[in-house]
C-alpha cells in the first residue's frame, strides 16, 4: 500500500508531465513553420537517399553526389511547376479583372440547366439552390488571388530554406542525428542510434511508395481527362493526385475540383446530352483511380513501409488533423511511426507497445 510520500511524489511528477506537454504544445504552435520546413527538408533527403548512394558508387563525392542529388530534385520540382505556372497565371489574370456578375450569371446558367435536366425525373432543387447562391459572394474571388500573389513571397523563403535544409542533411547524413545525441545520455546513446536507423528505412519506403501513389494516379486522372478532352488536363490530374497527400479530405476535394472544372469546361454545350454524360464519365474515372489507391496501392504502402493497422492509421490522421489542420494530417503517419520505432526501442515489455509494434 502507498504511503502519503508516494502519492505526492505521483501527483507532482503527473503534474510536471502534464505542465511539459502543455509547454511543448505551446512551443510547436510558436515555431510551427520552422517545423514545416525541417519536417520538408527531411522527407527531401529521405526521398534523395537512393540517388546519393547510387551517385556515391560512381565515385561522386558526398558533396558532389548530395548536390547532384538537390539538382535533379529540384529540376522535377521546377519541371512541375512550369506546368502549372501558366495556367495559374492565365486563371489569376482572369480572375483579377473578374466580371463578378458574369461569374454569377454562369454558375446561375449552369444551376439552371442541372435543375431542368432534375425536373424531368420529377426533383426539384430550385428552391434550395436558390437559398444557397444567395449566400454566395462571388467579390472573394479577386480578392483570394491577390492574397495568393502576396503570399508567393512566402513560398520563395520556404523553398529557399527547404533546400538549404536539404542538401545539408544530405551532405552530413549524420547532422540530424548528432543534433539529437546532444541530448541523449551516454546509456542510451546505441538504442537511440538504432532507432533512427530503422526510422529513415521505414520512412524512406514510405515517402517513395508516396512518389508512386501520385504517379499513378496522375496518369490514370491524365487519361480519363485527355479522353474526354479536358482542356488543361495534365495540370488538372496532377493538381488532384496531389491532393491525395492528404489523407480522406484530400480525395473529397479532388473529386469536387475535377468534376467543376469539368463542368465548367463545356458550359456552352448540351447539359443534357454532353456535360452531365461527360461529367459522369469523368467521375467514373476518378473513382476508378480511387478504388485502385485505395484496394492496392496504400495497403502496399502501409503494410511494407510504416507496418500499421488502417485503423490505427485512421485514428492517428483524425487526430493530426483535430490538432494542425490538413498538415497536420500528412505529418500524422511519419510522427506515428517515429514514435513506435522509438517506443518499442525503449518500452519493448509493455503490452501496449508490443501489441502496436510487434510487426516493426
């Protein structure tokens, strides 16, 4: 039985732990786009690694090879970005001189068509479609792009910094884990060392396995969009593959893009007999892309990479994304499996942690 000095000591540690994990709360909010970028930098050069070591077997030197290995990521990065750039230019344009009231009659036009298309089959959608658009202010538009124009200054620092980060944690692999050593004690030094081993195996598989997620639905969405004639249909799929990074939230808004700026793309012709066919063609197709990520391409992922039940996977994403929003939820699946790999190194007898772990 505990005694009155055992019962302290238990409430003051609880109560420090509890203090603790409040502070570093406070403190991830505080430094959180510092974070960003070294959790960026991170998966840059986990996802670089392969090339590294196959540059360093050609007798490259680690500067040489970690440099090389920046300039191809980098050449991809840009090479995507000139896809998109124009077309973001061109729809910024665009919008920045908007006809507001243009924008509202054709979104009306399209209502109206749907509504009549609905009618035949005895649904009535005008009354709550009507209700909806009044609460619509179309004036956001211009407004939303200037604030993205303003915000590029941003993305330039950020890119900046990540590849900054990036070439350094390539070039001293060892850097982020010298870091950490500084603050492990001397008995501990092996198991810490042993664990961020097995973390960048698992997160290396994971983030590339992530690479091949998104190319294959870039091409299954690039073709369904091209079959169809969808004007800007290479930046449109890889726009909504990309969103797939986040998890379950990202797939939703995919679905909503592609399917608007299909509609959209063919509002002078027949709703009827050309849009809502063709819409309907290219959800399919979506949905299609969806059902082969979700059937064939994750569990791969999950079951060789991070080695983690779907609903834990589930639970940890809804909980990155309660606690930091949509980044939240693509930190959540590397955060996790860090902190199993950490777990079972240092807490391998608790039933908890064997049970989460025994497949690492």
């Amino acid at each position: 039985m505990m005694n009155a000095k055992e019962i302290t000591r238990g409430i003051v540690q609880g109560f420090l732990i509890i203090v603790l994990l409040i502070g570093l709360y406070q403190m991830i909010n505080t430094i959180q786009s510092l974070l960003y970028y070294l959790f960026i930098a991170a998966v840059v050069s986990l996802v670089g690694r392969p090339i590294t070591l196959l540059l360093k077997r050609f007798k490259f030197s680690n500067t040489l090879s970690s440099l090389t290995t920046i300039i191809i990521l980098l050449s991809v990065f840009l090479g995507i970005v000139s896809l998109l750039v124009p077309v973001i230019i061109e729809q910024a344009k665009n919008l920045s001189l908007l006809n507001v009231n243009s924008l509202e009659s054709t979104v009306t036009k399209l209502v109206d068509e749907l509504n009549v298309y609905l009618n035949q089959y005895g649904l009535d959608l005008q009354e709550w479609v009507d209700r909806s658009l009044s609460k619509v202010n179309y004036g956001f538009l211009p407004d939303a792009v200037n604030s993205l124009i303003y915000g590029l200054s941003g993305f330039t620092i950020g890119l900046f910094s990540v590849v900054f980060m990036s070439f350094f944690f390539l070039k001293d692999s060892g850097l982020l884990e010298k870091i950490i050593m500084v603050f492990v004690v001397n008995k501990n030094v092996s198991r810490v060392e042993k664990s961020i081993l097995s973390i960048k195996n698992l997160l290396s598989r994971y983030f590339i396995g992530l690479l091949i997620q998104i190319s294959i639905l870039f091409v299954i969405y690039t073709i369904v969009l091209l079959i169809f004639g969808i004007p800007n249909a290479v930046t449109i799929a890889f726009v909504c593959a990309l969103l797939n990074l986040i998890p379950y939230l990202g797939p939703i808004i995919g679905s909503f893009l592609m399917v608007f700026l299909t509609m959209t793309s063919n509002l002078d012709a027949h709703f009827a007999s050309e849009t809502l066919p063709k819409t309907i063609y290219v959800f399919i197709g979506f949905s299609v892309g969806q059902l082969i990520d979700n059937f064939l391409t994750q569990p791969i992922i999950f079951s060789n990479s991070v080695k983690s039940h779907p609903l834990e996977i589930f639970v940890v994403i809804l909980i990155g994304g309660l606690l930091y929003g949509p980044m939240g939820m693509i930190v959540a699946v590397p955060a996790y499996t860090a902190l199993k790999v950490i777990f079972k190194e240092f807490y391998a007898h608790n039933k908890i942690v064997k049970a989460l772990t025994k497949d690492i």
